[in-house]
C-alpha cells in the first residue's frame, strides 16, 4: 500500500499555474451550463459491480472535485476533471439521451418506433447495463432495438452484451450497425502490441492512482476505464459510404464514414428527424491524440481536418445538437459549426506548422518545444491539451513523416538506458554529485531536468533509494502543473512505482474471450508466432499441420529460421508430405487454450484437442513458446 504523505508543491509550480488560471477563460462558464443540461438524474449509488465482485466503477471516488482547484494540480487540468465528474442521465435531444459518468465514454440511446436504438454501450458490460437501467426507470422498460457502434475503440464497444438480449441477438431481431472494417481493427488493434500497450495504458490511465487532489484527476477524455467484462457482438449492418440512409426502428440515420481519423474506421451521422449530429470521436472537448501515450500507430491529422470540414459540409445546416461519445454536447447552429470549424484547423495548424518546422531542420523536440496554437485556438476549452497535447502531438506529425530517427549520426547508434547511463554517472563525477547538483536544479524548479538526469542515476543503481525519491518528486512536481491529464497520470504512476516497485495489475492475456474468438485464424497464428524465442527455435525445424474442423480450416505450419510461418490448406484435402504431426482442435476449445481459461493437458484429457503422428513435435514447439509477463518495469531498468 502506498504511505500517506503531505503533497508540498514548489512555488515554481504555483507560479505557473497562477498564469495559467489568469490566461484562460474562466469566467466562461458554459461548458457547466452544457455539461448540466438536461439532466434527469445523477447516479446513485455511482459505483457499479462487477460479476466477480470487483468494483468496475465508482464515480462517487470523485466527489472531492467539488471543491475548488487545489495546489496539487493546474487549475484548466482540475477544470476538465469537474466537467468529465458531471455524470448522470441526461435529455440531449427530442427522444435522445446519454448516460454519462457511468464509464469513460458515454452511452447514447435514441428512442425510437417500438424501443431504442443504443450507440456506444461503455467499456464493460456491467457498466452498460447500468446505464440502460438508470434510463429504463425513467423513460420505461423499452427494449434494445439497435445497436451502433462509432468506431473501433473498445470503450465504445466493449459493453456490448450489458444492453443486448441474447435471444433477440439470436434471432437476428437486431441490427448491429458499425463502420465497414469494424471488426478486423476492433479485434486486431490490440493484439500484437497488446501488453506493453496495456502496462503503459496503465501510466497512461493512471489505474493503480487513487483518485484524489493530488492523484488521479481523471484522463482527460473521461475519469477512467471501467473495469468490468468486456464483451463484443459483431456488427451485422456494416456502413460502406458516406451519404448511406439507414432506417432503425422508425429511426433515419444519415452517414459520413471518416476512415484513419481517430481510429482506423470511424463514423459520424446525422439523426436529420432530430436536427441532431453525432461525431462519434472526430470532435471533442479537447484536443485528441495523434499518438496516444499508451503506443499505437500515428494518426493522420490532414485527414482528421478534412473529415471534419466533410462534417460541416454534410450536417450542419441540419443540426440544432451536436453530441459525441465523450464529454458534454454543445447545442445551436452557430456554435457547432463554430466547434468543428476550429477543431478542424486545429489538427491542420499542427499538420502544417510541423511540417514547416521539421523542413528548416527542427528535430522532434524542438518542434515540440516552438509549435504553439494561434490565440483564438488557444483560447478555447475545447482546443486545450487535456488528452492530446500540442507538445507530443507534434513529435507523432514528426515520426509519422520522418520516424523516430533524427538524423544526427551521434545519435544513430546510442547505447541502450542501462549502460548508457552507468557511462553518463561516471562521467558525471559519480551518483552523490549528480544528487547534490539535481537537488539544486530541484530548487530552481526545473524538474524536467532533475527527471531527466536524476533517471539516469536510476538506470545506473535502481537500489539508490535516494535517487529514486528525488526523482519521485520532481516527476510530482511535474504531475500538479500538468495541463494534460495523462500526462498527470504518467508523473504520478513514475513517482509511485519509483517508491514502491512495479505496481501493476496487467493481465499477461491482453483480450477478452468475445475478441479472441472473432480473431481471424490466421490473425491468431501470427499472434501466437509473436511468442516464440527466436534464437532458442533456430535450432528447429519442424512441420505440422493444425487442423479446426468447427470452422473447417487447416493450416501447414512450419518452424525453421526461428520464424514461425503458415499457410492454409484445403478442407479435405492430403496432408502435405514430411508432417511429422497434427493437432485436431475445435477453434472454440483453441481460443480457451489462448485466452487461458484451459490449459492444454486438460484439454488433451477431455478428448477436445488431438494429436496424430509425433506428439513430442508439438510438445517442443509449445515450448518454444515464450510465457509473458507485462508487468515490466518502466521508470525503472
Ligand atoms: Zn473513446
């Protein structure tokens, strides 16, 4: 358990958010105004369980918002968190309501001929349900005639069984409406970096953080993830072209695919009976990332900015509300347009100026460093680094156009953190003069230094205690002036695990068992391919055939070189020459084995997985295989 200890914030850090909070508009006061109305009912009570007993959600361990912004943290970051807390069940529109809070997205339900059209139902199925009870005591027991997804991510996916009857689902009685390639980036997002996006998901999240004045304040986009099941129906209505109509129970959908923007299939539409627009996760009360901290591909900024111009285009001579599946919406004309319009030069302004930046020679960093927003962005909630930031945005435009490399030589062949730094600390004078000098950096209130190089003492000794507690807290420091929210949550996770170890909760099976098995087969070969020890399988060379009679594939795998590759044969066909076995296994009992619900003598011994020919064939490849642990560390070597 972390040990309380009194925050002391440097006034260094005061000073900064002082200008802060005397730069922006606070007086402006009708994010509040938007973010409370319509409301219906708050959450009560505002946790929910899930089916194991965990608790997977608790807005009410935020209720120390209420108050005014503290030392411990910048006063737009405290802003934004006090807006995400404002959770409930709200009327957004005629017959259309949100539950927000109830997770870190929101769930959209439109009323619709004989039930409701759902969009977006959370991270976890338990969280969803919720949400539908909390709208079904007020508006009726109406049941689920459509579901809609808005893109890939998980937490506009994930809760999916929480609101679906499954005989309805059965029976085909509901539509499933996504974006097209909706299921192979939904399940293929997170498989091959999975874990190590996970652990830093975690820093990124801040899931270990208590919540609290000077811990976790939320993400910036919401509070935080949900921790319940997580669950995926795959769509059944797939949205190819923008103009596409779609009529779901009585309800006219009108859309506008907008591919690579946030997420790799994305859409927006227009409700055009409702005077309502929907922009999924194009636009929304911040600015969003290009790279999210926890890893991922870059995102395309130009094509963001097109989409939404395409957006103003398309809707909004038709739109009275604007609602997204975060944060708060924003009603009448002029200012929706106003939103999109600035939100859409908002990813130009940072496409353009890095890329002006980096053709005079600015390295990642610098333009990092020189790339501010014009004022009347600047000034804008909506446009403010609460998530994304303009800072490590621009080194994503940099990366996505000239990768991470920045063409200095001295730079081309470092070493790596560890030996580097044992170099750095020699050369230095030693660990006890690099403290004594980071200390006096330290009073001078540059912390990003002291981080900096007081990690290098770190990398070099991870048992100097008193390292690891100076850069503990400079990286505090860093956390209470922070305007981004995850960036916040990093600081805070680095000072934690500094001080305690490694604290995290990363599961090493990254996705759910629904993901899993709408996995393509090959999808899953190459994932399991990620597993196995290169040098350890050079040594190999082997030849199988995996055999799934439930969904009728095989495949000829073959180990040699250290690589594991395959190729699918023909049902029915001969067995290649040379195959030294076969494994037999429904993919259903397969995904157990992958998932790690069964271990595979179980499954040898109930007669569910067989094998014929050689069996210690593939008893050498499964150990081959590595076992892997996410809880690495970070902050530390
Ligand atoms: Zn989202």
């Amino acid at each position: 358990m972390s040990e309380s200890r009194e925050p002391s914030v440097s006034p260094h850090v005061s000073e900064a958010n002082a200008l802060l909070r005397a730069e922006l508009p606070f007086d402006d006061e009708r994010d509040f105004e938007d973010a409370r109305r319509g409301r219906i009912e708050g959450l009560e009570p505002a946790l929910v369980e899930a089916t194991d007993g965990r608790i997977a959600w608790d807005l009410g361990a935020y209720s120390f918002l209420d108050s005014a912004c503290p030392e411990t943290a910048n006063p737009s970051a405290w802003r934004q968190a006090q807006l995400n807390a404002i959770g409930g069940l709200f009327e957004v529109g005629e017959g259309i309501y949100q539950v927000r809070g109830q997770d870190i997205s929101n769930m959209t339900i439109v009323e619709g001929g004989t039930g409701v059209l759902v969009i977006d139902p959370l991270i976890s199925a338990e969280c969803a349900a919720a949400a539908l009870r909390l709208y079904r005591e007020h508006r009726g027991a109406r049941p689920v005639t459509g579901l809609l997804y808005t893109h890939t991510h998980v937490d506009h996916f994930g809760g999916a069984r929480g609101v679906v009857d499954p005989e309805d689902l059965a029976a085909g009685r509901i539509p499933v409406l996504a974006p097209q390639h909706f299921l192979e980036h939904a399940v293929s997002e997170n498989v091959f970096a999975g874990l190590a996006m996970a652990r830093r998901a975690e820093y990124m999240f801040g899931a270990p953080l208590e919540p609290g004045p000077a811990g976790q304040i939320g993400a910036g986009i919401g509070m935080r993830n949900s921790t319940g099941s997580v669950t995926l129906i795959p769509p059944n209505l797939e949205i190819t072209h923008t103009g596409q109509v779609e009529i779901v129970d009585g309800i006219e959908l009108r859309f506008q695919l907008t591919p690579g923007t946030e997420a790799p299939a994305e859409m927006n539409f227009l409700l055009p009976d409702r005077g309502a627009l929907c922009i999924a996760e194009n636009a929304t009360h911040n600015l969003h990332n290009l790279l999210t901290l926890r890893g991922a591909p870059v995102r395309d900024p130009l094509a963001w900015s097109h989409f939404l111009d395409e957006s103003i285009e398309l809707f909004c001579g038709e739109s009275e509300v604007m609602f997204a599946g975060h944060h708060w919406p924003r009603w009448e004309r002029e200012r929706i347009v106003d939103m999109l319009g600035k939100q859409r030069d908002l990813y130009r302004y940072l496409h353009d100026q890095t890329l002006r930046l980096l053709n005079q020679g600015h390295v990642a960093e610098e333009v990092g460093e020189l790339l501010e927003l014009p004022p009347q962005l600047a000034s804008e909630w909506h446009c403010r680094g609460h998530y994304g930031s303009v800072n490590h945005n621009a080194k994503a435009i940099y990366q996505r156009y000239l990768g991470a490399f920045d063409g200095n030589p001295a730079h081309l062949w470092r070493h790596p953190p560890e030996p580097a730094a044992r170099r750095y600390i020699e050369y230095m004078g030693g660990a006890e003069a690099v403290l004594e000098r980071a200390e006096g950096a330290f009073e001078e209130g540059d912390f990003r230094w002291v981080a900096e190089v007081v990690s290098h003492v770190v990398f070099s000794d991870p048992d100097n205690r008193e390292a690891r507690e100076l850069e503990a807290r400079a990286l505090e420091q860093l956390a209470y002036g922070a305007e981004n929210a995850t960036w916040r949550n990093f600081f805070l996770m680095g000072a934690k695990e500094l001080r305690e170890g490694v604290v995290s909760a990363v599961s090493p099976i990254a996705a759910g068992a629904d993901l899993i098995a709408h996995l393509e087969t090959p999808k899953l070969l190459d994932a399991i391919a990620l597993r196995l020890d290169g040098p350890r399988a050079a040594e190999h060379e082997l030849r199988m055939v995996w055999s799934f009679p439930d969904v009728g594939e095989r495949f000829l795998l073959r180990v040699g070189n250290g690589v594991l590759t395959h190729k699918p044969l023909r049902e029915g066909g001969e067995d290649p020459a040379d195959i030294a076995a076969t494994l037999i296994v429904d993919r259903a009992a397969f995904d157990e084995l992958v998932g790690g619900r069964a271990e595979l003598p179980e499954l040898v011994e109930a007669g569910r997985l067989r094998i014929e020919g050689e069996g210690e064939v593939l008893l050498t490849f499964f150990g081959l295989l590595d076992n892997l642990d996410p809880a690495f560390p970070i902050v530390m070597p």
